[in-house]
C-alpha cells in the first residue's frame, strides 16, 4: 500500500509517500524550483493516482515568491511519485486546487475542469480547452460551483456541482457522451 502526507499550510518541497501502513516514510522531491531565495512552497495538496495504472498521478503545489506573488503549478508523476514533472499548465487560466478536479481515463487522456473544462491526450504533458460553452449557459449551474468530474473513457462522463452556499439548493449532476462537448443534466432518483 502506498500512502501520503501533506501539510495543508506549509510544506517544505514535497510529499512523504510512506509503504507498510505508514510505518515507515521517505521524502519524494516533486521538482520545484531549487532557489528557495526565490520561492517557498505555501500548499502541496494530497496527489491523486489513476485508479487503472497506480504509477501516473498529478499533486497541485502552489509558492510564493519574495515579492509576496502566487505561482501555481500542477506537477505530474508517471513512476508513482519517485519523479514529479511541471506540466505545461501555463494555457490553463487558473490551476488552484486541481487535485480534486482531474480525471484520469486509461493511461494517456486526463481530464480537467478549472472554470473551463480540459483534456490531455498526452498525460498530461500538454491541455487542450474543450468547447464546453453549454456549461456556461446552462441556467441550473448559475448558483453552484464545480466540485467533481469522473469520467469513465474518452466519451463518456460525469460532472458534480454543488451550490455555492450550504443549505441553498441541490447539487447537479451533468452527464456527457462526446467527450465534454455537450452536457445534460441528469435527475437520478435518490430513494431514502
């Protein structure tokens, strides 16, 4: 069993993947600027592995700079955590908080909704923006926000929104068949 530690506030430059229940622990560098004159990691969220293929996962590490400026950046493995890479998350707006967000189908398309949604064919070495603009124009979501996309292949999957603010509404639920192009909602039936 593999496993993960992170501090949420501060985090020197890595995650601590540990083996045998969490008896033991070895520090993994994900490969962040070395200067540490010029930036020091603020958050390391928890990585996420592809259920299919337990070596390739993503972790969101967000630093800050002397001048008191954000870098985001989101940082892909393909050994299980050995090696971390910066990915080309530069044509993506915003990269706050991705952990949550990506879903992976089988060993090379990635999926990820920041605002907008995204798709990697190349594991996520480059993004390429869907055009989703239904999402923008469906009203059911103008009071909720992203919370979760799983997507089961290339084609098929589903997207989470929840409202805003707690105790205001209910979540929504969207589906996709061609790949995020389109979105319908869907209303499951939810016996208590």
């Amino acid at each position: 069993m593999v496993g993960w530690k992170s501090d949420v506030y501060h985090l020197p430059d890595g995650a601590l993947p540990y083996d045998e229940w969490g008896k033991t622990w070895r520090k993994v560098s994900l490969g962040t600027p070395t200067s540490t004159k010029q930036t020091q990691t603020r958050r390391l969220d928890v990585p996420k592995f592809d259920t299919s293929n337990r070596q390739n996962g993503e972790v969101t590490a967000v630093s800050g700079t002397k001048s008191g400026s954000q870098l985001e950046a989101l940082y892909t493995t393909h050994d299980g955590g050995q090696k971390w890479n910066k990915t080309a998350e530069r044509k993506i707006s915003t990269v706050y908080s991705l952990v949550n967000n990506v879903s992976f189908v089988g060993p090379k398309d990635w999926f990820l909704v920041n605002n907008s949604l995204y798709k990697s064919d190349n594991r996520g070495k480059s993004w390429t923006r869907v055009s989703a603009t239904q999402l923008q124009k469906l009203s059911a979501l103008r009071k909720h926000v992203f919370r979760q996309i799983q997507m089961i292949s290339g084609s098929a999957g589903w997207m989470l929104w929840v409202p805003k603010y707690q105790g205001k509404g209910a979540p929504v639920i969207l589906h996709t068949q061609d790949g995020g192009r389109t979105w319908a909602v869907i209303h499951p039936q939810l016996n208590s």
